[in-house]
C-alpha cells in the first residue's frame, strides 16, 4: 500500500511547492507594482472607425506587457489613457488639451493623421510634453520645429529619391504627381517636385483630388489628364480610401491599360495588406514603394501572438493584418518606456506658466508644463535599441532613413522586384546586413529589378507618354519665306477665309514623312511665325523663343540645330548633312606651257624613273658582259649600249638580245613597271591637255580678309555670327534671300558691291550648285561644324527621341531619295578646295611599290650571279700561298669577270673551229702585253675581244712557289693564242 501511495504523495507534494512559490512570487510582483511610480501617458487615435488607430493601441498594449514582462525590476509603469479623435482634427486637439490640463500625462502617443498631428504637435510643444506620432508621415510637420514632436515613421521626403531613381530607370522624361489635396499630400510635393526635377524629369501637371472627391469628380479629374495631357506616367500619394477609388475609377474609363504606368507612395504602399480583393484586381501592374522591415524570428514570433490577442480583443474584425504603422507603434512604446525609466520620473505635477504670448490658444494664459518634459525629451533622442523593425533610432526627432523594397501588384497579391538604398540606389538583392549585393556604385538601371508587370497585363516597358486621343492638336510654327527664298526648302502659304496656315518644301515633306512612319498618330496644325502684313515676325532666334515661351509645341522648317538654341529647346537629331562652309566662283586652269608634257609626274617620279633606268641598264650589263657579244667592247660603247637597252624598254624598242635567263628576269619584271608608268603618264597627260581643270578662285579665308573682299550669306541666318567671330567687319558682309540674289553678288564682285565669297550651310550649298553648274561655283574648305538642320520641341518633350528614331528610318531609305529629288537638282560635283587644288601629278608614293618590285628582282638576279661566279672560282680566293695578296686575287677576279665565258652555250657552237686554226694565225695577230707597273693583266677589252677560262687548267701547288707575275704571262699568253684562233674563224 505504502508504495502505490507514494507517486500520488508525490504529485501533491510538487503542487503544494508550485503553489506556494507562485503565492509567493504573485506577493513580491504585488510589492514591487504597489512601489512602481505609475507615469500617465495619453493616446489620441481613431479606435472606432480607422484601422491604424485600432492596430497600432493594440501593438502598444502588447508593447507594455511585453517591455514590464521583460523588465519587472523596473521602478516606472505607464498607464495608457486613450482618446478617440473619431478623425477630426478638432476632436483629436480637443481631447490632446484634455490629457494635458485633466490627466496631466507625460507624453502623448499619435495622433494619427498629419492634420489631426499639426494642432497636437504645438499643444505639446507649449506643455513640454512629447508628441510621438508612428503614422504622421507629412514632411511638413517638421516645419514646426517643435523640439517635443517625435515622428516614429518614416518621413514621407525619404522616399522620393526612391521613385526618382525608378523613373530613371525606365527613362520617362515626364510624370503627373496625383495626391490628396490636404496638407498631407501638399506635404510631399515639393521634395517630389525638387527630386524630379534635378533629374532632369518634367512635371507637366499637378493633379490634386479632394479627400471628399466624389466618383464623378474623380473621374472627371482623370479625363482630363487622359485627354489633354501626353504623360502616362503617375506617381500616386494619397491614403488607402481614397486611393482605391481612384484606381476603381481609372480602370473604368480604361487608364490601367497597356501603355500606362502608375507608382504609388508608401501611404498605399504601407497598407497594401488589408485592401480587398476589388481593389487589388483593380490596381493590377502597379508599382509600390514601401519602408523595408526585414523578417526576423522576433518580428515572425510577435506576428503570431498579435494575431491570436487581436483576433481575441475584437472578434468581429477578422480580416485585420499586421501593418508597418503597427510595427512602428510597438517600437515607440518601447522607446518611450525606456525614456521614462531612464528618466525616473518621480513628480508627475505640472507647473504653470505665467506667460500670455499664446496666440494660438486663447483663453489658455495659465498652461500647465510637465516638470519632466526636457529630461524626457533628452532621454527620448538618446534612446536605442534593435526593434521589431530593425535597430531603432530618432535623428533630429525623426526616424532614421531605411531601405524601401519596389513590389509589383500582380493580380491579388504582391511580388517584390527589388530594393532601394540612399547610398547605393536599386539592387534586386540585399546581403544579411542589409547592403547591396551587387552594385558597388549608386544604379538607376532597369537591370538592377526583376522582371514587371505592367498594367494591361504586359512585360514591356510603357513608353510614358502618347499624344491625347481627345484634345488640342500640336501647335507647329514656321518661318515665313517671301519670293524665292530658298522655297525649296520651305514656301508658307496663309489661308484669310479659314484662318489656316499651310506649308510645303523639303523641310514639311521630311517631317510629314517622319510623322507617317511614327507608331501612333500625332495630329498637328502649322502656324505662321509672321507679323499681320505677312513679314516673318523675326529671326530663326526669335522663332525658338516662341517654344520656350510656350506659344508654339514645335518649330518645323529649315532650323539650324546650334548650342544656344539647345539651352532652350531640344532638337531631333538632324535630317540633313550638317556645317557651314563657304562657296566661291572657279576658273579654267588648264596647262596650255611648252612644258606642259612634265606636268603629269612629280619631279621625284621623274628622278625615281631615270635612276632606275640606269640601274636597269647596269644590272642588265653585269649578267650579260661574259656571254653576250652584244655587251662587249670599248667602255663607251658597253655604256651607250647599256643605256640604250635600258632606256628603249620605254618604248618597247630594245632589240638587243639577252641570253642569261637572270637577265630575262630582270627585263621582264621591269617591262612590267614601265608599262603602268607609261600607261599612267598617257592618261594623266591626256586629262592634263583635253579636261577642263577647274580651280576656286578664292582658296582661303584669310584671303579673303587680307585683301577685303566681301562674303555673303543668307538675311537672318546664324552664320552671322560665325563670319564676326572669324573677323570680317561689318562692310564686308552683304546679305541675299535667294540662290539667283547670291549668283547675281557673284557676278558683280567686291569692286562693283557684289561678292567674292558665299557662306552658306551644306544643305544650302547643294541647293546652290545644283541650280548652277559646277563649271561657275565650288565649295572650298574649311567646314564649320553644326548641328545641320533639325525640328525643335519644348525642353524634356518626349516627342524627341520618337522623331529622331524616325528620321533615321526615313533619311536611311529610298524616301529621303525620293524627296530631295522633288525639291533640289542634284549637284553634279560638290568638292572640297583641296580636291580642287590638286594638280593631278602622279607622285612616287603611287608607284613605290612598283620600283621596289623590279630593286627586288634586279638585286636578287645579282646575288645568284655573284654567288654562282665566285663558286667557280673559288680555288683562286681559298689560295694558301701568303705571297698572293688580296688585291691581287681580285685583280684576276676582274680580269677574268672581263673574258668571256667560253663554257656558255652561246660560244660552243664555234669552239672546234678556233681549235683547229690556233697554228695558222698565231702569228698574224701579236700578243697581248701586260701592263706596266702592276701585277694586274691589261683589260682585254681595248684589244680584241676574247673570253676563255684561263684558270680551268691551271693549279696552285703549296710546295711550289710561283710568282704571281708569271702565273699572269702565262694566262695572258693562253688567252693570246685562243684569241687568235677565234679571229682567224
């Protein structure tokens, strides 16, 4: 018995023990609260009807339990009084003025909206008490400078730079600000405004819808801006309520479609988690910017327990989800109740203040102040520590900036495409500690976010713009031409009955062209730019202005794209070929000189040439000399008959014949130079005498204005300018309105008062000189460089890149062609002065190549003839006997080179004959003596000619010594009798 009693003692035992020390734990957590200073701290939200104000008191009373759990030694307690603003700013300043003057509470929590926050903030302010808000995001509030406002959210300002960098992005040029028309949308305008702008992003309008805005108003407000205004881009700030109706309405009247692009603010953004599916479905493609909190445990833990206690407090509100405001709001009680016990708030009184300077609150001359409110405000700033929504800290009263996540609406949910931090800007990735990943510079690239879906359910990026289906048409001016200025280009013709102005000219056709091949239609009228008696109302300079004054949408006409329009105005990119260059008269500059055969070739051609010819006729000698009877005989003769082969080959004309076959190599190499040398010397000489050589009579200038010559240019033009900057006095400078104006100037010249010299733009000057022939005007250099002629739009317009891409389409195909050949003739010759400077001599640099080829051939056919001679007498140059000198061995080197070679083919035919008459004519003929004073044999070449190969039979002993004189004789007496032999045949 005893045993199956003692589990059963036992459990009673441990439950006895349990109690007594939960008694005794109750007991002492009693004491400690019964000896904790209570502090009273007020709530101002809206708990009947608004869903921040219901979710963030719940989030602060979790907050208090789970701080005083967590820290029960803690001396402080706070006690929350709440008060329901119900939404109205006078409610929620009325029942802030009663927790200060009745409960006198140490700080106040909220309010929620900036309206209600404005009047609160400056109550608190006057008692010295803290005013900290967690859902008034309006910049504008720190405008009061109150150093008692503590906004625990995130400022509306931080996130601009956030959506710049998305607009950025994506390249749209311009965007419709939409927001709530109170103090909290006007709030962020101007960062927005100011951000956009330094971008270089256009705001062309400013739409403001009223927080009590009807359907009907609010679609009215969105036709508008759908039929007048090209933008399709819309940043969007105004609260959930509100907000949802706009895009109920957008999508109604067909503004969610393919080709639009909303963004909406964190304001939306925040509470994306508790709209209902109409209006997620109804906000399909939008792109959100939020504050980023990143998931933790603790965040995930507290997500739970916040659920089940809501659900448990109010359980008819069963579709509420967690909020950032919520987060925000368990952090500030936190922060405040750290404060307080830091502070050690011991007096919970107020005092009053005798002063009566408040101008903003009548009646109220006796105010009560919180003795703790500086120190709790101290305390407050300094407060730190890691939060629900990461580390949390108040700079200047505000919570420091964090990252924002870029999610996109997809049917009824969210997708997060990427982030954004200030230092870094897009990223698609964050690391653990919240840095960037992949971006070690600031990104505004489309590539750093995923992929978006658009409204219309697409994946391509909307342009941003198109021209309103319902609305003005484009307002196109045009410069005024009387007569026949230049009406090739442009002619402008004013209806008096319908009021309409019409245009034609290559300038209109190109750009109705350009407007034919764009992907939409862009209706326009064309206005005259002319005073009431029908004279242009000024220059090309004043016609800009009218854009950048906003009289006119675009300049359409022959308007010079230059640097100073551009400050006002953007340009397409030119439609024509662009610079300013002048144009002056041409005269025949034929050769018509005795020595005009000369013309054709440079003096270093003609040098190039005779050398070479004698270094032709040189190399031809060396391979010939030994077997060729035609290159024997005296000096002069050897010459002149080198020569004269060398030199014939000009004409063709050499008959001597070559045996060596390095010869023929070397001869038909340079037939081969000779004839494209002779060949180019006939055509140029030809087009030398017979065509007409045109020159510019004017090639400089500083000729121009050396000798004062006058210059022209077109009345009203920008090359005005360019000829004062170049120096040309006013006197010298004369104007002309058409192209038969100028050729007239041309004809009368400086002396009578016309003009030596025309500067026009490119286009023109093709005009020009396809009205008159290229035999009477040319253009010279130098070219001035333009921008050449293109259309002006309003400053940001995203007309521009449009039209720029289809001018590319229109001037790259058979169109531009098409229209040029309408309105202009075109110029048979357009040359620049150093085209039309040139004297068409043929230079060596043409025909280096050529003589390099034939110096090749001609060198290597002498090294094969040197190297194959010096073989076969090599036994005279290894020679071992130390009494043969070099000098000598080369004497008989020469000696021999001056014989013939008997071994050549040319020469066996006759050999036997000169064998079989050696005795009969040895006598007849002499010998031949050796010359006096040296050792060296006299040239056989001044004697009768002979060639034999003296050393074939002939042989050095070492043993034996033999003078080098006789060894001579007997060479010359061997060559003696052959040389007899061969006279007697």
């Amino acid at each position: 018995m005893m045993k199956k009693d003692n589990p059963i003692s036992f459990i009673y035992f441990v439950i006895f023990i349990v109690t007594c020390w939960c008694v005794l734990l109750g007991g002492m957590a009693q004491t400690r609260n019964e000896s904790s200073v209570v502090v009273k701290v007020g709530a101002v939200l809206d708990v009947t009807n608004g869903t921040v104000g219901i979710i963030g008191l719940s989030c602060i009373n979790m907050a208090l339990s789970d701080f005083y759990h967590s820290h029960s030694h803690h001396k402080t307690r706070i006690q929350i009084i709440v008060r329901d603003s119900h939404k109205d700013v006078v409610t929620a300043a009325a029942q802030a003025l009663d927790l200060i003057k009745n409960e006198e509470v140490q700080a106040i929590m909220g309010p929620i909206t900036t309206m209600e926050a404005n009047f609160v903030i400056k109550l608190g302010d006057k008692a010295h008490i803290p005013i900290v808000t967690f859902s008034a995001t309006s910049p504008s509030l720190a405008s009061l400078q109150s150093p008692y406002f503590f906004q625990i959210s995130q400022i509306d300002s931080a996130q601009v730079k956030a959506i710049t960098s998305i607009v950025l992005a994506f390249g749209w040029k311009q965007v419709v600000p939409i927001y709530i028309d109170n103090s909290f949308g006007e709030g962020l305008v101007p960062y927005l405004t100011n951000a956009l702008q330094q971008a270089n992003i256009q705001i062309p309008y400013l739409s403001a819808i009223s927080l009590s805005a009807t359907d009907d108003a609010i679609t009215q407000e969105l036709y508008k801006i759908m039929t007048t205004i090209p933008t399709r881009v819309f940043i969007v700030h105004m609260t959930p309520n509100l907000g949802s109706k706009l895009f109920a309405m957008a999508k109604k009247i067909g503004m969610m479609g393919e080709g639009y692009v909303w963004i909406v603010t964190d304001s939306m953004a925040n509470l994306f988690n508790s709209l209902n599916f109409n209006v997620w479905e109804s906000m399909e493609g939008v792109i959100g910017v939020r504050t980023y909190i990143p998931r933790t445990k603790k965040l995930d833990d507290f997500r739970v327990r916040w659920k089940r206690k809501f659900i448990s407090d109010n359980p008819t509100l069963v579709d509420m989800n967690l909020s950032i405001f919520g987060i925000w709001a368990y952090d500030a009680t936190i922060a405040l109740a750290m404060a307080i016990e830091n502070v050690g708030i011991g007096n919970t009184k107020f005092g009053y203040n005798n002063t009566s300077n408040n101008y903003y609150m009548p009646n109220f001359e006796k105010f009560a102040i919180s003795q703790n409110g500086e120190k709790l405000r101290e305390a407050l700033s300094n407060t730190s520590f890691n939060g629900l929504s990461g580390d949390f800290s108040v700079v200047d009263g505000k919570l420091q900036a964090s990252i924002f996540e870029i999610i996109n609406v997809i049917g009824n949910g969210e997708k997060r495409v990427g982030y954004w931090t200030p230092n870094k800007g897009l990223t698609r990735k964050l690391d653990t500690k919240g840095l960037m990943s992949n971006n070690s510079t600031y990104s505004s690239s489309k590539d750093d976010l995923g992929s978006i879906i658009w409204p219309g359910d697409v994946y391509s990026i909307p342009k941003g713009w198109e021209i309103p289906t319902i609305g003005k048409k484009l307002r196109i001016g045009v410069p005024i031409k009387k007569g026949d200025n230049y009406i090739g280009f442009l002619r402008v013709t004013y209806d008096n009955s319908t009021n309409k102005t019409d245009a034609t000219g290559f300038s209109i056709d190109i750009f109705k062209a350009v407007v034919d091949v764009l992907p939409y239609a862009l209706p326009y009228e064309f206005f005259q730019f002319a005073k009431p008696n029908g004279e242009m109302a000024g220059n090309y300079n004043d016609l800009i202005a009218q854009i950048y004054y906003g009289k006119y949408d675009a300049v359409v006409g022959d308007v010079t794209i230059t640097a100073n329009r551009s400050n006002y105005v953007d340009f397409t990119m030119p439609y024509t070929e662009s610079g300013v260059s002048m144009v002056v008269s041409t005269k025949d500059n034929r050769r018509k000189n005795a020595w005009a055969f000369l013309k054709p070739l440079s003096w270093g051609l003609w040098v190039t040439s005779a050398c070479s010819f004698v270094f032709i006729g040189f190399v031809v000698w060396i391979l010939e000399h030994r077997i060729n009877n035609n290159f024997r005989g005296p000096p002069s003769h050897q010459i002149g008959t080198s020569l004269w082969f060398s030199f014939s080959t000009m004409v063709y004309a050499h008959s001597k014949e070559v045996v060596s076959n390095l010869s023929r190599f070397v001869v038909v190499v340079w037939i081969f130079v000779v004839l494209i040398l002779v060949q180019s010397y006939t055509a140029s000489l030809t087009s030398l005498l017979t065509v007409e050589q045109l020159r510019p009579t004017i090639t400089d200038v500083n000729q121009l204005l050396k000798n004062k010559m006058n210059v022209g240019y077109i009345k009203g033009s920008f090359v005005y300018g360019i000829l004062k900057d170049l120096g040309f006095p006013d006197s010298q400078l004369i104007t002309y309105q058409s192209p038969e104006e100028c050729h007239e100037l041309f004809l009368k010249g400086s002396v009578n008062g016309g003009i030596d010299a025309a500067f026009f733009e490119i286009a023109y000057i093709k005009h020009f000189l396809g009205t008159y022939s290229c035999s009477k005007y040319v253009m010279v250099e130098p070219r001035y460089k333009t921008g050449g002629l293109g259309f002006a739009f309003p400053k940001g317009s995203p007309l521009v890149a449009d039209i720029s891409r289809a001018i590319l389409n229109v001037t790259q195909g058979g169109k531009m062609r098409t229209i040029e050949n309408t309105w202009f003739k075109e110029p048979s010759c357009l040359l620049s002065n150093s085209e039309m400077s040139s004297n068409n001599n043929l230079g060596l640099e043409s025909f280096w190549g050529l003589f390099l080829i034939a110096g090749i051939a001609s060198l290597l056919a002498l090294l094969i003839f040197v190297v194959t001679f010096l073989y076969q007498h090599k036994h005279i140059l290894l020679n071992n006997d130390p009494s043969t000198s070099i000098w000598q061995r080369v004497c008989i080197l020469v000696k021999i080179f001056d014989q013939r070679d008997l071994d050549c083919h040319t020469f066996k035919k006759s050999e036997n004959k000169i064998e079989s008459s050696n005795t009969h004519h040895n006598n007849d003929l002499g010998a031949i003596e050796t010359s006096p004073g040296t050792h060296c044999p006299p040239s056989p070449s001044s004697q009768t000619e002979s060639n034999v190969s003296v050393y074939d039979d002939f042989s050095f002993s070492p043993n034996t010594e033999i003078d080098v004189v006789q060894i001579t004789y007997q060479e010359v007496d061997l060559v003696n009798n052959r040389e007899i032999n061969s006279r007697a045949t």
